[in-house]
C-alpha cells in the first residue's frame, strides 16, 4: 500500500447537469500506479464521502459517474479499471 496517498474528497454544489462533484486522485504526479491500490483507495474515498453526504442531506445522491481511474497515464488495463 502507497502510505503518501492522500486522498481528498470534495463536494461541491454546481449548477449545471450534474448537481455535485467528488476529486479524489489517484496519484500526486504522473506516474504508472497499474500495480498498486491507488485506483481502489480513491474510488473507496468516494464512496465513504458520498455515504456520509448522504445521511447529512435532505436530498441525497443516487447515481455516480466515475472515469476509468489510473486508465491513461496511471496504465491500470481496462480489465482492472471496470473492476
């Protein structure tokens, strides 16, 4: 496990089609993470974020658009992008 992975998760209230908006990196520079957690502990933060948004909301989140994590410069296959 990367110990140095910082993950941040925001929430931020947008006006437009989509209502919020949660970053979590899933690396500090560019840099090939295919062999690591990176990808699962970022999505995992998202998770966690969107869980406590919701029970502190009136109107929670229901669906998650999420990019292929570490898909490009990060070199996760495809394969173990959708897993």
């Amino acid at each position: 496990m990367v110990s140095w992975l910082l993950v941040i998760t925001l929430i931020l209230k947008m006006n437009s089609v989509y209502s919020y908006f949660i970053s979590a990196p899933t690396m500090r520079v560019p840099m090939v993470v295919s062999d690591s957690v990176n990808a699962y502990l970022a999505f995992r933060a998202v998770l966690i974020r969107l869980t406590e948004f919701n029970k502190n909301n009136n109107d929670p989140t229901t669906h998650v658009i999420c990019p292929g994590l570490a898909g490009s410069i990060g070199r996760l296959s495809v394969n173990n992008c959708d897993k």
